[in-house]
C-alpha cells in the first residue's frame, strides 16, 4: 500500500530534523473546486525542533521546503509551515494556557 502524501511529508521531515512536535494537516479539503485544489496539494505543518534555535523564520522555511522539494514540485500546491524553536514553542505554551 502507497502512503499518502501527509504521510511522506511526516516521515521525511521526523527523519531529517527530528523534531520534538511535529504536526501535519492536509487541509486539501477547504480548496476543493479552486484552482490546484485535489486530494492531497495543501497541508500546514507545525514542527518545533531544537536544531531552529540559531536559525531565522526564512531559513527554517528554506530547511522545510528542501527536505519537500519532491512533494513540492509535484501535488502539493500549498505548504502553510509554522517552524518553532523549543524555547518558542515552550514559551508559546505557556502563554496560551494563561
């Protein structure tokens, strides 16, 4: 059985940056009947891993779309990537709960 395209982004970004969260959305559904909408060409990704501490918001982007380049060039249309270090994502958290 083929795994869908959520499931490779999953696989390809744990494998490579290994994070402490990492969440991915396929939210091909709300495009359907627009232009490039299908069954798998839009998904947000939420991941937080401790190798973005150093790195500014465009160059964690960068890291993402290299390692889904493959995904990129082909169904997926839209890619939504919310990248956080651990500080961040702690820090965020925290003042979500308040």
């Amino acid at each position: 059985m083929q795994a869908s395209t959520q499931q490779v982004i999953e696989k390809k970004l744990a494998d490579t940056l290994t994070p402490e969260f990492l969440q991915v959305e396929n939210e091909s559904s709300q495009h359907a009947g627009h232009a490039h909408g299908g069954l798998d060409s839009h998904f947000k990704v939420t991941i937080v891993c401790a190798d973005f501490t150093t790195l500014s918001r465009v160059a964690r982007h960068k890291r993402v779309y290299k390692i889904l380049s493959e995904e990129l060039a082909g169904s997926v249309h839209a890619l939504v990537i919310k990248a956080f270090s651990v500080e961040e994502w702690s820090s965020q958290q925290g003042q979500q709960i308040s």
